[in-house]
C-alpha cells in the first residue's frame, strides 16, 4: 500500500476517523488507483486495498458508488469484501452490475442475498452466465413474474426437480412462462407433459412453431399421451376466438378469478371455460364436456381445486343453467353448502385425474 500512502498523506488517519468529505475523496482515489493497476496486483495487494476502500467507500457519492461497481463487476480479481458490500446494496444500480456478472460473488452469498433483497435483485442474479440449482430454487420461490421469466429463459440456469416443479405449476397461470420453459434443452419428457397438461391449446400450439424439430416431436408424443388421442371439441361450441382472448390475458398477467368472474356474469360460456381450462390445466374439451353435463358438480370441484370465492363458483352455475333458467333458492343454497363442505385436497386429486384422462 506504499503507493496509496505516498499519493494520500495521512491516510492512515483518514481511515480511522477522517470527516466524510475526506474519505469520500480518499476513496476515489485510491479506487482509481486500483482500477489503473487491478492487471498487475497480487493477491495480498488487492486484499490491502480491500481492507481500506471497505472503510472508505461507504462515504462517497451514489453516483460514485454505482461508477465502481460497473468496473469492478468486470474484475476477475476485485477486492472481495468491497464486492460484497456493494452487492448487499438496496440500491439496485449499486448492487446490480455485480449480481448480473462478477466473477468474484461466490454461490453462498448469492443466495443470501437472493434469500434477503428485493425483485430487483432476484432479476439482475437471474441474469448471470451461470445459475446453479441452489440458487434458482430460491428465485423461482421468491422471484416475481419478470424474475421467473428471465431465469427460465437462461440457457446457463439449471434448476432442481423442485425448481421445475414450481415453474411448471408457475407456468399453469403464464403463457410466456411457458414457451420459456417448453424451450429448455434440459427439460425432460415427464416435465414437458406436466407443462403441456397445464397449458391451453393456443400455447401449445405457439410452443410447438417456436421450438426445434425434435422438441416438436416430443411435445406429440406428451400430447398424445395427456390425450390419447387428439382432442376433439364436439358440443358445437368454437373455442378458437375465447382461446386468443384467454392468450392475451395470461400474457399480460391479468388472468385471474375477476376475470373469469366478468365473463361468467357476461354469459360468456366459451371465454369462461377457456379461462377455468386455463386455470386448472384441464383441457378445454373435457372441461366442456364434464360442465355441460347433468350435474354442477365439475364446476364445485374446478373452483374449488382453485380456490375461487363461492360468489366466482355461483356465476358459473348460472351460467351453466342458460340465461333462461332461474334455479331455485334451495338449489343453490345446496350448491352452496356442498361447496363448503368439499376438502380443497379432495377436489384437487380429482383436477388431477381429469388433465391425465381428459375424455372422461
């Protein structure tokens, strides 16, 4: 630290107890001084400046704290301590650079701060070259819709048989995080039919043109087998419209209950069952064909394995009926009652059952 030294006099001093003002100016000094000659240090010598610009830079500027952060996440050798605190910064133009690309954070402390900081974070780690499955796991638990996205569609991600499991149940509820998912390379043929059995046919169908010619094969063999045989939609009815408007909304994030609920109250059977299909993962021609059955029962259960408000559940039933019929209050009050009574677990088991045999 001889040249530190010489080119700050009295710097001991200001380390120990210097105004701010003066360690602030220290620090940029001395940072440039180690920026100029990272190439040529050793490793005791990066570990003086450590120990001193830890002191120091906490005292400088936003602007200057954010400067250095960009050219030392470039560093293979950059003080560790001081990318560690950089890196635990709430400020996201401070602690970004680093999580996106220093080579110097190491896994334990990336998932501390992927365990700790906010979305911002989780979205510049999900970023990096390389992502272990320690690490995704704790993304894709905590992670956001853009942070899930993004790490999905990271070629160098891996994930866990945990971390698949959450993005594909995620995926249930998100198009574009399922042609993200659909496209990985490491996806195995078991998980691209929990993904494909979650997902509505306008997905699938977008899937199967984006991905490469043996993918494709692969999601006809999961699709044949979800099915058995292609899908029919034989009541009369044409999904094809209700299916793209479903598209848009899982899209743009905003399908959900008060949507389906809209629609139920609107009398609009296709756009609902595409949306409850959607949300269940069961397939739109089974779902129609078990609603459109003698008895409300499907709909107690789909709502149910959801977790749909009773008033969501009603406006189905009535929907079901025909805006002709108006069923009596001891029907739904059965309706009603059946619905509380049914366990979420139970109804779920049966969920399951129908998007594995979807002609039932």
């Amino acid at each position: 630290m001889t040249a530190a030294t010489t080119l700050i006099p009295g710097l001991d001093e200001i380390v120990r107890g210097g105004d701010p003002k003066r360690r602030a100016e220290a620090a940029r000094r001395i940072s440039g001084l180690f920026l100029q000659g990272a190439a040529s240090f050793r490793a005791d010598h990066v570990d003086l400046f450590d120990d001193v610009l830890v002191t120091l830079v906490p005292h400088t500027e936003f602007a200057a704290r954010a400067d250095l952060a960009e050219q030392l996440s470039l560093l293979a050798n950059a003080p560790r301590g001081l990318v560690g605190q950089l890196a635990h910064e709430d400020e996201i133009a401070i602690a970004g650079p680093l999580l996106r690309k220093s080579p110097v954070i190491d896994e334990q402390m990336l998932i501390e701060i992927a365990s700790a900081k906010g979305q911002g974070h989780l979205l510049a780690m999900s970023e990096r070259p390389a992502l272990s499955p320690d690490l995704t796991d704790v993304i894709v638990r905590r992670g956001d819709r853009d942070v899930v996205r993004r790490a999905a569609g990271n070629a160098g991600a891996l994930f866990s048989a945990t971390g698949y499991s959450t993005l594909i149940k995620r995926a249930g509820q998100d198009g574009v995080l399922t042609l993200a998912v659909g496209q990985r390379d490491d996806l195995s043929a078991e998980q691209l039919k929990d993904l494909l059995a979650g997902s509505i046919d306008a997905v699938r169908r977008r899937l199967f043109d984006l991905v490469k010619p043996a993918r494709q094969s692969a999601i006809k063999r999961a699709m044949n087998e979800i099915s058995g045989v292609a899908e029919r939609i034989d009541s009369g009815r044409d999904f094809e419209a209700a299916q793209r408007t479903i598209l848009s909304l899982h899209r743009d994030g905003r399908l959900g209950e008060s949507a389906l609920l809209n629609f139920a109250k609107a009398n609009k059977y296709e756009e609902s069952v595409a949306a409850l299909a959607a949300m269940t993962g069961v397939k739109i021609a089974a779902l129609d064909r078990l609603i459109a059955g003698d008895r409300y029962d499907p709909i107690l259960i789909a709502g149910k394995a959801v977790g749909l408000e009773w008033a969501t559940v009603r406006a189905l039933i009535l929907l079901r009926m025909g805006p002709n019929r108006v069923p009596s209050p001891a029907d739904i009050e059965s309706a009603r009652a059946n619905f509380a009574r049914l366990m979420p677990s139970t109804a779920e088991r049966v969920v399951g059952f129908w998007k594995t045999r979807p002609s039932v």
